[in-house]
C-alpha cells in the first residue's frame, strides 16, 4: 500500500512539473508565435526611421549630428537610440524584412520572462504567469522600437532593487552601472530609470533616518544596506549614462521632449481613451496593485513611490503605459509573495540548468514557427508592409518622378527616409530635429487651424504625398493648382503648381 501511494504521489508530482514546464514555455512563447503570423512588426510606422539612420552610422562609422534625409539637412539633431539603430540595421542586412518579426520575437519572449520574474517567478508559479499574460496583452501593440528596450532594462532594474530592498544584498548594485552604459547608449528611456534609482535612493535615505529617530511607524525595509555604498552606485550610474556620444545632453532631450507643446497632437501622448480592451486591463491591473497595498497596510515606501509615479505617467501619456504595467506586476506579485504558505504545502522549484533549458525551448519553438511561416521572399513581406505604409505610392513618384520638394504626412515620414530616399522629407518623428514651431505649424495645417499658404513648406511644396482619409488629403479635390496623379487604398498623391 506504501508503495502505491508512494508511487502515485511521485506520479502527481512529475504531472505538476510537467503542467508547469509546458505552461511556462507557452507562456513565453505564444506571443512571440503569434507575431509570425500576424507580422505586426512590419506595419509599424518608426522601425523604419531607425534602419535608415542605422544604416547611414554603420555607412559612415559616426554619429548624426544634423537633420539627415530631411529638408533641413543644417538643423543640429543627435541620435540617442544610436545603438538600437545600429543593431536592428545589422539584424536587417543579415535578414532583410525577415529581422524585424525576429526583433519583435526576441521583445516579446523577453517581455514575458520579465514580466513572470516581476510577479514572483516560480515561487508563486500560477499568479506569476496570470500576471505576466495580463501584462503582455496590454503591451502587446508595442513595435520592435528603442522603447521596448528601455522597457525591457527598466523592469530588470526594478527586479535588482526590489531584491536588494528584500535581501539587503548591496553587492548586487554593482551591476547597474553597467545596464546604464548599455541602456544610456541605446535609448533615450534611460532617465525613466535613472529616476526610479534616485526614489530608491531617497527612500533608503528617509529610512536611515527614521532608523536613527526611532520612527515605528516607518519600516526599515533596507536597513542592511550602507547608504555610502549607495550613493556611490548611484554616482556611478549616473557617470555611466555620460558614456555616450550625447554625454549629459540626453538628459535635456528628454525633459524638452516631455513637455513640448506639440505633444497634444501626437497620440502617443494623448490619455488613455479606454476605446480599446488594453486600456481596461491596464487600468484593473492598477487597481489591483492599489488594492493589494491597502490590504497589506504597506508602509513600504518604495514601491507605493513607484507604483504613484507610474500611474501618474501612464494616465497622463498612453505611450507611457508600459512603467505601470511593470509596476502593477512587481507589486501584486509582492503581495502575494507575502502570504503565508499552506500548511503542509510544498514548493519545489526548478533549478538553474532547468529554467534555462525551458527558456531555449520557449526561444526554439518561436523561431520554428517563425522559420516555417514568415516568408524569405521579400516581395512578400513589403506587401505586408504596403498595407499600413505608402509602399505603392513611393514606387510610383520612383517610376514617374515628380519635382521636388515633397511634402509628405508626419506618420510616414520615417518609412519614407527609408524606402525613399530620392525626396528628403519636410518631417518625421525624431524628436528635437525640428522647431518646434515648425512642428506646431505643420500640426494645425493637417488639421485646417491654419490656411495652408500660411506654411511655407507647404505653399512651396510640388509634390504632396498624404495618407488617405485625412483631413487635408481630402481638402486639396478640386482646389485650384492641385492634381491627383496618385491614389489607392494607404496613400495619395498631388502634384501642386506653385505660384510664382
């Protein structure tokens, strides 16, 4: 009867661990999978953008420091995804379109690994992977961009202090200095995680201080960890992010770029408008994380700073989503991490050689379905790209040239300096190249606030090559001086006499 019994508990325990393993592997990859079939990847607008400016640095083995493939190619402009344009162009050159699906694949596995470890990781296996496919339904409309790194090295930074605040290990602040140099270089979102490390360090400091006044009420989450060393780690990480062509002037760009007045018309920066599902979950993930809190009576000063500020960012400009989503999950996970365990119940957690081989597993399944689904032949894949992107209107002003300046809309201007670089566009989504008049201006001409000849790019233009269905591109029929030469389902293309 032992032997039995013995043998159906080692039954039942192998049929958990298999459970497991198969859930965490679907779990990291079944995002990743679903990208070789939707190819999502190729439709985004600003990948493009990135592999031109990619391929000029590679090209000419330095950094922009003007207005390159614009109109005005004089204007001062620095790179600071400098890295992530080089690399997504090595990926290109090595793959062709067939890169940027990979790109995104390599995003979203990580993306999920990530977000498991946030919650909890094995310790807390079932809540952990709930949470980490809540968290990647409301980011999976993300693009392979820079943003998605800084999403990536953000959340490993919140791992690293919520177990250094845990442990009291302050060993492990070493390697953040190093995560600056590499975040610094490439993306400008390494200041998001240079104010997550100053909260940690304010937090730590207001801790030793009511350590030494004998504050009950205020927990001394960090009490092992020396506020020199600290300091110092805090030193270097900022020192580390100078380490860069643009040294401090990132920090700038970012703030400047924050709080332009050309953000209300850009959507990334518009509030969430709860139009779309994510928006509902993002915001029930929040509350949940507020809610776990509350019920904890967590005086935990950290990640109540860290979870405010989040939210805060994440309802003022939807392209911030990502910061809360992270924060939601390290502080649910938190909680429930601080349950007491079941009487009798017993974790067993895979090793070190075991979670990486169910991790390659993830990886290898993904790029299977990826090898068997997404096409080589790159035909194939641009007309992918044709159907967000002006691929049929760029190859016709190739075939039939038409005189320049071209005056071409904000979403496509990026693709454009890819895909067709004869026409320096009049603008494109790098932030900081142009004044922001000039950007202001353009904004209020496509939404007719201005009359068009008030805008000399514009009124100067002899080619306009608009996205269909806006405003403008319909308000040009049948007025005097312009012609469509050009129309199909993306895109529209006039040609404008201009008066002497």
């Amino acid at each position: 009867m032992r032997n039995s019994d013995s043998a159906g508990n080692a039954y039942g325990l192998f049929a958990t661990r298999a459970t497991r393993a198969l859930a965490f592997v679907l779990l990291l990859a079944f995002a990743a999978i679903l990208e070789s079939a939707k190819l999502s990847s190729l439709r985004d607008p600003e990948i493009w953008g990135h592999l031109r400016i990619g391929a000029w640095i590679l090209e000419h083995k330095s950094w922009p420091r003007s207005g390159l493939f614009s109109q005005f190619p004089d204007l001062p402009w620095s790179d600071f995804t400098w890295g992530f344009d080089s690399i997504a162009t090595i990926a290109y050159r090595f793959a062709g379109l067939r890169a940027l699906p990979a790109l995104l694949i390599v995003f979203r596995i990580s993306l999920a690994a990530l977000t498991f470890r946030l919650a909890g990781g094995w310790r807390n296996f079932w809540s952990a992977a709930g949470l980490s496919a809540i968290a990647q339904y409301v980011l999976f409309p993300m693009g392979p961009i820079a943003a998605f790194v800084s999403l990536l090295l953000f959340g490993v930074e919140l791992v690293l202090l919520l177990e250094i605040r845990e442990s009291g290990n302050s060993r492990r602040l070493l390697a953040l200095p190093v995560l600056f140099f590499l975040w610094a270089n490439l993306d400008i979102g390494f200041v998001y995680g240079i104010v997550l490390y100053a909260m940690f360090f304010i937090v730590l400091l207001f801790e030793k201080w009511g350590q030494s006044r004998n504050l009950h009420w205020l927990p001394h989450l960090a009490a092992q960890i020396p506020l020199q060393t600290a300091g110092l780690a805090g030193g270097a990480c900022l020192f580390a992010s100078f380490l860069t062509p643009n040294t401090f002037h990132a920090y700038g760009a970012f703030f400047a770029n924050e709080f332009s007045a050309v953000n209300k018309y850009l959507l990334g920066y518009s509030p969430m408008g709860f139009r779309q599902p994510q928006d509902y979950a993002l915001m029930l993930l929040a509350m949940a994380a507020f809610l776990s809190l509350g019920l904890l009576r967590s005086r935990d000063l950290f990640q109540i700073g860290v979870l405010s500020g989040c939210a805060a960012l994440a309802f003022h400009a939807r392209w911030e989503n990502w910061l809360l989503a992270l924060a939601s999950v390290a502080v649910i996970g938190h909680a429930i991490l601080r349950k007491p365990e079941r009487s009798g119940r017993v974790i067993t957690l895979p090793g070190n050689w075991q979670r990486l081989a169910l991790s390659g597993a993830a990886f290898a399944s993904a790029f299977l379905v990826f090898a068997i689904h997404v096409p080589r032949n790159q035909d194939l894949l641009l007309a992918t790209v044709a159907e967000r992107l002006p691929v049929h209107a760029a190859d016709f002003l190739r075939q039939h040239p038409m005189p320049a300046p071209l005056f071409n809309s904000f979403q496509c201007g990026g693709f454009l300096t890819w895909y067709l670089p004869e026409y320096p566009v009049v603008i494109d989504a790098r932030r900081g190249l142009y004044p922001e008049e000039h950007e202001l201006d353009y904004f209020k001409v496509m939404n007719v606030d201005i009359p068009y000849k008030s805008f000399p790019p514009l009124k100067q233009a002899r080619t306009l090559l608009l996205d269909k269905g806006g405003v403008m591109s319909e308000a040009f029929r049948g007025v005097p001086g312009f012609q469509v030469v050009y129309e199909d389902g993306i895109s529209i293309v006039y040609s404008h006499e201009v008066e002497e």
